[in-house]
C-alpha cells in the first residue's frame, strides 16, 4: 500500500475538520438546491465553476504542468467521486431525507474494506464483523422505509451507487498516479467530474426544462455555499488528506458528517429524528469507528515493525 507523504498534524487535522464540518453541512444545502435547480446540471455547473477557479489559480501562479498518466488518474477518481458520488446523491435528495442520505454514504469505509479484499489485502476477521455489523445498520435504516414506501426506493438505490464509486474513487486514489500537487489534482477531477454532469443534465433534458423565474434564493445560496466551501475548501481538504494522511484517518469523516447532517436536517427542515433513525445511525457509526480505529492501529504497528527492519537493512 503507497505511504502518504508527510505532513504536519496541524496541517492534517485543520483539513479533516473542514471535511468534517462542511462535507456534514452539504448535505443539507444540496436538499435546499435541488428544490428548485435542475439536479444534475447545477451540480456539475458547481464543479466546473470550482475547478476553473483552481486551474486558473494555478495557472497563474506557477503554470499547469501535468503527464498524461496523471491527468488520467485525476480524471478517473473525478468522475467516481463527482459523477459517481456526488451526481447520485444530488439525484437522491430529491426524494431521500439529507439526514437519512448522509447516514447511508457513511457506509463508504465499509466498502473500502471489500475492495481492499478484492485487491489482496489481508483482512482481520474483526474488521470483517465491523463490515457486517455496519451493513445491518444500513440495512435497519433502509429495509423499512424502503419497503413500506416511506422513503422511494429509486432514491435509496442511487445513494448505494453513490456509495460504492465514492468509496472506489477513494480507494483508487492513493493507488494511481495523481498530481502531487493536491490543487491541480483537485481542480482536473473536479473539472472532468463536473463536464460530465453537465453533459449528463443535458442529455437527460434538463437545460430544454430551466426556468430561471422558479429558482428560489435559498437554493441559490445553497448552491453559492456549495461552490466556495463544498467544493473549493472541503474537496480540495479531502484530495489532500489522501495524499498525506492514511485511508483510515481520513475515513473517519463518514462517521462525523452523518452526525452533523441529521443535526442541520431537523434543524433547518424539520426532517423527523426517530428512535430507529438513532439505533441505526448508532450502529453504522459505531461499525465504522471500530474498523477504522481497528485498522489505525494495525497499520501503526506495521510501521513499527518495518522501520527497525529497515534500520537493520541500512546498518548492513
């Protein structure tokens, strides 16, 4: 697995608490956008708009220089973090609660796991029972309401992509070749991501439906919020912590956000707290604390074991 490069802890926490809080946040003003923008096309509007402004900023301080195996790496963690991720879950909160949404893409370390199955690493059989025992979380929250029609299932089956190429896009990206730069990186997957949202709004024939006169001023601002902090700030935060911080440290936000989401989604549109909406977000967030401080700690020891080894390998 490729070792983050070093940074500061100050440099490291001051980004995972911008991830925390704002990612958190976006959830609620992507309920609030989606009331009256078109889905797709302002989502990807909002990432364009995001990734011009970092390639211009770029461009002009220092010049955009970038290999072609980079560019492709960026490009391919863009669109399944933006298109994949983020694309779905804007087409899902039409229809699902930001609170419920949140706490089903809290499910995303849960799926790093299966994929760091599927490429070889080795797995703890108790961090296969997190796994489980997550997922029974999920599934207590989404079973039911699925069921009963309480929330639309077309909804929560969007939200399980979005999990699935969130957590890929994750997983991918410490593995390809990226631009060390972590603004350029973000910028390219933020411009590729929000092209192909763009494009995907259109075809879907979103442009042939705007009518600028229905767009509210809170959705509006939901959007503006979006573009400075949901993109500009938290992505670029999160682009950089996976450069410089391990997948289980960063993960750790899938267990913050829901929490701050559900908090802003009954406190700004009364979406309802119930006491299964508690012991389900209990349980997944309980699942994903355990594995992700499981693994830490595992990888911690891992790095104490090879740095006397390679020592020894110096020495001789």
């Amino acid at each position: 697995m490729p070792t983050p490069r070093s940074a500061s802890p100050l440099a490291i926490w001051s980004a995972l608490g911008a991830v925390y809080v704002i990612w958190g946040s976006t959830y609620l003003a992507i309920a609030i956008a989606v009331q009256t923008l078109p889905p797709l096309f302002s989502a990807g509007l909002r990432f364009c708009l995001a990734g011009l402004v970092l390639l211009g900023f770029i461009a002009v301080r220092r010049g955009l220089r970038v290999g072609r195996e980079q560019l492709i790496g960026a490009a391919i963690v863009g669109l399944l973090l933006i298109v994949g991720g983020n694309g779905f879950v804007v087409l899902a909160e039409r229809t699902v609660p930001s609170g419920l949404t949140a706490l089903i893409i809290a499910s995303v370390p849960l799926w790093i796991v299966i994929f760091r199955r599927i490429a070889g690493d080795r797995i703890h059989v108790s961090t296969f029972i997190g796994v489980a025992v997550g997922f029974a979380g999920v599934a207590f929250l989404v079973v039911p309401r699925g069921s009963s029609g309480e929330v639309d299932g077309g909804g929560l089956l969007l939200l399980f992509v979005a999990t699935i190429s969130w957590a890929l896009g994750t997983f991918l990206s410490p593995r390809l070749r990226m631009p060390r730069d972590a603004l350029l990186s973000t910028g390219i997957q933020q411009l590729a991501g929000g092209i192909v949202l763009v494009a995907s709004g259109t075809a879907m024939g979103e442009l042939a439906h705007l009518e600028p006169a229905t767009w509210s001023t809170r959705s509006l601002l939901a959007m503006a919020y979006l573009v400075v902090f949901g993109s500009l700030v938290a992505f670029t935060a999160y682009s950089w912590l996976l450069q410089h911080a391990s997948v289980s440290l960063v993960s750790t936000y899938a267990y913050v956000n829901p929490v701050v989401a559900v908090f802003l989604g009954a406190l700004v549109l009364a979406e309802p707290i119930t006491p299964s909406i508690v012991i389900g977000a209990a349980i997944i967030i309980a699942a994903v604390a355990f594995i992700v401080t499981r693994e830490g700690a595992r990888q911690r020891a891992a790095s104490a074991t090879d740095e006397p080894r390679a020592a020894a390998s110096e020495a001789d």
